[in-house]
C-alpha cells in the first residue's frame, strides 16, 4: 500500500487498503487515518471510547457527529476524562 495516496482516497477505501497491513486493526487504521491522513471521520475506539459512547450515546454517535468523528471522539475522551464518567 502506498500511504501518500491514502488521504486522497474516500475513507471507507482507505481503512480497506490500511486493514489489509499485517498487523494493522480498526482502531490503528483509524488512527492512522484520522491524525496522518486528515480524515476526520474515522473514529477510532478504545475501550474509553467504546464505554463512553455507551454511556453518552447508547452505543453509537448521534447521526449529526458521524462526519466528524474522530474530532468529537476527541471531546468525548476529554469529557469522560474530566467529568469521570464511569467508565
């Protein structure tokens, strides 16, 4: 894979081309994606962020936040964080 071309590439064929990396799950492809490549849809989730969403939102972001993921991904870790939601 070619990782220049990831950030030109729609995000859902992007992670397909990153998971096919020996090695390389969803959390890391979306990582990846989300903090090298500039797709800001790509939530990656830890347990914190599994639990939060859980908590906050039942389980999944409200449909409003889904194209910015992984910049409200970033709030949900700071709030769960600073407000110790139990998690």
């Amino acid at each position: 894979v070619k990782l220049d071309i990831l950030k030109s590439m729609p995000y859902a064929d992007a992670k397909a081309q990153l998971l096919k990396i020996k090695g390389v799950g969803p959390k890391v492809a979306d990582c990846t994606l989300l903090f090298s490549h500039g797709h800001i849809e790509a939530l990656p989730k830890d347990v914190w962020i599994k639990k939060a969403l859980q908590q906050l939102f039942g389980g999944e972001l409200p449909e409003i936040a889904v194209p910015y993921a992984g910049i409200v991904q970033q709030y949900i870790f700071f709030y769960a964080r600073e407000t110790k939601l139990n998690i």
